[in-house]
C-alpha cells in the first residue's frame, strides 16, 4: 500500500477533529466527569484523574524531564526556535496565525449558532471547516517542527500517561484500567488509544464556550 503524504493525514486529521468536535456528541458521552463509549462490545470509559493520580503524573513527569535534559539529542523550546530564526523558519508567526484563525473561526462558530436558513448554515459549516483545516496544517507542522524539544516531549508524555491511568474497561460491574502498564499502552497500536486520547483531552481541557 502507498504511503499517505503528509497533507493527506492533516486532511485526515482534521476531518475526524471535526467529525468529533461536536456538542452534542460530547454532552451524550459526558457523565460524572467521565466519556463512555462503546467499541465492538465492549463498553470504555476516560475520566479526570484523581489527587493520587496526579500526583503520579507530576512525580514521572519530573523523572522524564530528568531524562531529556540528559538526553544530547534533546534540547530546550527557546533554544530550538532560535536556531529555526536562523533558517528563516518562525514559529512565533506559526501561533500567531494558528490564534487568528481560532479566533475567525469562533466567530463563524457564534454565527453558526444562531443561524436559522438551511442554506446559511451550510455555508457557515463549510467556512469552519476550511477554517480548521488551514489551522490543522499549521498545528502540524509546527508540532513538527517542535517534536525534538524537550517541553513537546514532556507535553505528550505526561498526557500519555494521564490516558493510561484514567482509560478503563467495564469488566462484569467493575471498572479496570485497559493497560496492565504504561509499557504496554506505548506498545499498543490500537485505533481505540486515539479515540481515548481524544475524548481524555476533551473532558480535562474542555471549554465551557464551546459552540
């Protein structure tokens, strides 16, 4: 099989963010601070971490930092922005259009909300996803850019593990996480991780403003 090129996972990639980004999906899953879903029979949940848990989290978060700042192949954020400036490659400008573009698309959003003609939501619908597809490509690349730094590395490991400790199955009348070790969810391939992932990040950073 043809490896897929890069804009085709971006296209990708935000085309299921927006497919998942919906209200009403999330308000359906959202019960006592956890998602359910279900997958091939067998009923998932994500929930927030509790006190302990974080706590574990900041304790394999600080030994993981520990490890990357010994690590030569690793260096700081600013450090790595600074040698881009030199290559003419800006990453400040990256956010910078990254936020303009939140910003335009909150505002089709809160048009979107009011709409009441057929024809106009479509076209609002329509210009959100243009939108967040421009933004994703940037978001990506950007992550790309930035995916040998030391903070992007602590970022996604202290999410992961958040994911591995909070991802639970049912299992009779009892809840049990999904990964017997972190080990074992680095490891694993599964589609169902990313979903996981989506919905943990859903459920702890989740705005109120969504629209």
């Amino acid at each position: 099989m043809e490896d897929k090129s890069k804009e085709q996972i971006i296209k990708e990639t935000s085309q299921k963010l927006i497919e998942l980004n919906k209200l009403e999906e999330l308000e359906h899953l959202l019960k006592n601070n956890t998602i359910e879903f279900e997958e091939e029979g067998i009923t998932y949940r994500v929930r927030k971490p509790t006190y302990a848990e974080r706590q574990e989290n900041s304790k394999e978060r600080s030994k993981r930092y520990l490890q990357l700042l010994k690590d030569d192949n690793y260096i700081l954020r600013d450090q790595l922005i600074q040698i881009y400036k030199k290559r003419d490659i800006n990453i400040e400008d990256m956010e910078k259009q990254i936020g303009a573009l939140q910003s335009e698309i909150k505002q089709f959003q809160l048009k979107l909300a009011v709409a009441k003609d057929q024809k106009d939501i479509d076209i609002l619908k329509e210009e959100i996803n243009k939108l967040m597809e421009i933004q994703m490509g940037i978001i990506v690349k950007k992550s790309d850019l930035l995916s040998m730094c030391i903070e992007s590395n602590l970022i996604d490991y202290s999410n992961q593990y958040i994911v591995y400790m909070t991802f639970e199955k049912k299992d009779e009348d009892k809840w049990v996480r999904v990964f017997n070790s972190f080990e074992e969810f680095l490891n694993n391939e599964s589609s169902i991780i990313d979903k996981a992932v989506y919905y943990s990040s859903q459920l702890i950073f989740r705005r109120e403003d969504y629209v």
